[in-house]
C-alpha cells in the first residue's frame, strides 16, 4: 500500500529564503498557479483563533483537488509564556489543535512557518513538533541559514542549480560581498550565471563588473587609503573600479562625493557628542556602513574634509566643461586627496 502523503506540515528555521522558496514548489505541485492562488488562505498567527483555523482548513476546494492553508509564526506563540488565564487559554488552544491535526480533510494541506531567531527557537519537545515528526500524515523540516563559512558552498550550489559554475575565489568574494541576505545572493549568482550564459565558470572580474556590494565595498577601501595617504593604493582601488573606457567614472565619482558627504555628516554628529547609535539613527544608516564611516572619520578633520568636498566640486566642474578627461581627472583628484596637507 503506497504510503500516504502529509496533510499537515512544520517549516521552521532561520532561513527564511529557503522556507518561502520551498512553499513556492509546493504550491507548484499543487497544480495550475492560478487556481492553487483561489485556494490558498494564509494566516497570521498573532491573534489567530481555532475556530479561525479549522474554518479555514475544513472548506472545500474550489474547482481544485487541495485546499493551502498557511499558518505563519503560531506555534511558538501557543508555548509563550504569560499570566495564569492566558497560558491554560493557549494550553487548550494547542491540546485540541494536537486532536484535530490528524484529522484534516484529505483535500487540506496546512503548513505551519515558523521563522526562527537566536533566542526565539520553536522547541523541539514542542507537541506539534512531535506529531509532524512521529504521525504518518505529518512532515517536519527545519531550515538552518548557512554559517559565514559554509557561505561559499551554498553559492556553489545555488550556480549550479542555475545551470552555471563559478571560481572558489569568486564565490567567496561573492559570499563576502553580500553577507548572509540569501536572497541577494541568489539574484546575484542568477544574474552571472546569465551573463556568463552558463558556457564558461564565473570570475572574480565577473562578480567586480556585475556585483554593485562588491563596488561599493571597493569605495570604502577606496576612501580608507585616502585617509592613509597612501595615494598608490587609492589610485589601485580606483582602477579596479574603472572600465576600460572610462564610462562608469560619472557612477564611481557620485559614489565618492556620496562617502565624503556622509563622512562630513558623521563628523558632524559625532563632534557634537552624537552617539554611533544616534548616527545610525539620525542618517538611516545600516549599522555596518554606519561603523565603516565612524572608523574612516578618525582620519580626517572638519576642516579636511571640507577641503575634500571643495576638491570634488572642482573636479565634477572640470570633467563637465572638460577642461580634463574623466580617467585623467580622477588621478589627479587623487593625488590631491591623498597630500598630507589639505
């Protein structure tokens, strides 16, 4: 006798990309998009009653074999602590949601997503945890986001599910690039993998030209041997930066007045007795950027980087009455960066 399939389903973890990425095949094998989107209710579990739920999970299909019934971030909420009414209402609540689970209709397909974070894991003694892993019409799956260092092998992976192959170098540029946002990398890799046409491995050069993290992670080492006046690094970093041709160098000099704007605006704070969380806050900074600019300040003054700001308005005039070519403009304006006295 073939064994039946799961009529109700646990996904929890903190990799919430591969969750929804896995919701997404499921409601492909569910049948044509258009009518498994008829039939599917999604619900919060925030405030979510049982009446709500065995509502929704005991309907009829419509013009369909399945009924979909997504339950988001419930089943931690009926362990969750609180006063004495409260838990012997949510300890009801989680007893006969045990009793009903076995008992779905054939034709329902309840998943529950539990997105998880450091501290607030589902637990694995949890009862519906336990009855998705012991019941035959139960299935349980957790979904770990990959470990900084396993990063470069989920890249591998993810080039090849795509049809593509890519350097180890380049992948853990890429995986350094990007951070843990799967997401943003796997529009990335799908994005080389399609310039490449999946006919040769990605490079390095090919996440340098495509990747914008990788570029403007360039700016900051860019700004940092400025602020070491170590002009034949600057000078390095801002050729690896250049196409052949020059074309970028528009997009690469609004990047470099934009970290010299801000550099000025989180001197200005910080002088004033701001703190690096009032910054972030104050500019709407994401805090790794915000940190970048709070070490990159410590080498410059106000008066400097007033002096800088003058030197780029002075470039941007001169590269648009060309007076100097854009490349030949760009060197110059980081010989002048990097003097010792500005």
């Amino acid at each position: 006798m073939a064994k039946q399939a799961p009529t109700f389903y646990v996904l929890h973890g903190s990799d919430e990309f591969s969750i929804a990425e896995t919701l997404g095949d499921f409601k492909r094998r569910l049948g044509p998009p258009d009518m498994v989107d008829l039939n599917t209710t999604v619900l919060s579990g925030r405030d979510l009653t049982l009446s709500e739920l065995r509502h929704a999970c005991d309907a009829i299909p419509f013009l369909a074999e399945k009924r979909l019934v997504i339950v988001t971030n419930l089943l931690k909420r009926l362990t969750a602590r609180g006063d004495r009414e409260l838990a012997r209402s949510l300890a009801e609540f989680l007893e006969a949601l045990v009793d009903y689970l076995p008992h779905l209709p054939e034709t329902t397909r309840l998943v529950f997503v539990e997105h998880e974070g450091e501290r607030n894991r589902l637990p694995a003694k949890h009862p519906v945890v336990r009855l998705a892993r012991q019941h035959e019409r139960g299935y349980l799956r957790k979904f770990d986001s990959p470990a900084r260092d396993n990063l470069r092998h989920w890249v591998e992976e993810r080039a090849r599910k795509y049809g593509g192959t890519i350097e180890r170098r380049a992948a853990d540029q890429l995986a350094i690039a990007v951070g843990g946002n799967l997401r943003l990398l796997d529009q990335e890799i799908a994005k080389l993998v399609t310039y490449t046409n999946a006919e040769r491995q990605i490079t390095s050069a090919d996440v340098d030209a495509l990747v914008p993290y990788v570029q403007e992670g360039k700016i900051f080492d860019f700004v940092d041997a400025l602020g070491q006046r170590d002009a034949r690094a600057a000078t390095q970093v801002l050729h690896s930066l250049m196409d052949p041709r020059g074309t970028n160098v528009p997009w690469i000099f609004g990047m470099i007045v934009r970290q010299f704007r801000l550099l000025i605006q989180v001197k200005e704070l910080e002088d004033s007795g701001s703190s690096l969380q009032a910054v972030i806050k104050t500019l709407k900074l994401h805090p790794f950027p915000a940190r970048k600019l709070h070490l990159q300040a410590i080498h410059f003054t106000g008066p400097q980087l007033e002096a800088i700001y003058r030197h780029l308005l002075d470039t941007d005039l001169a590269i648009k009455t060309s007076k100097l070519t854009p490349a030949l403009a760009m060197d110059l304006l980081v010989a002048d960066l990097a003097a010792t006295e500005l």
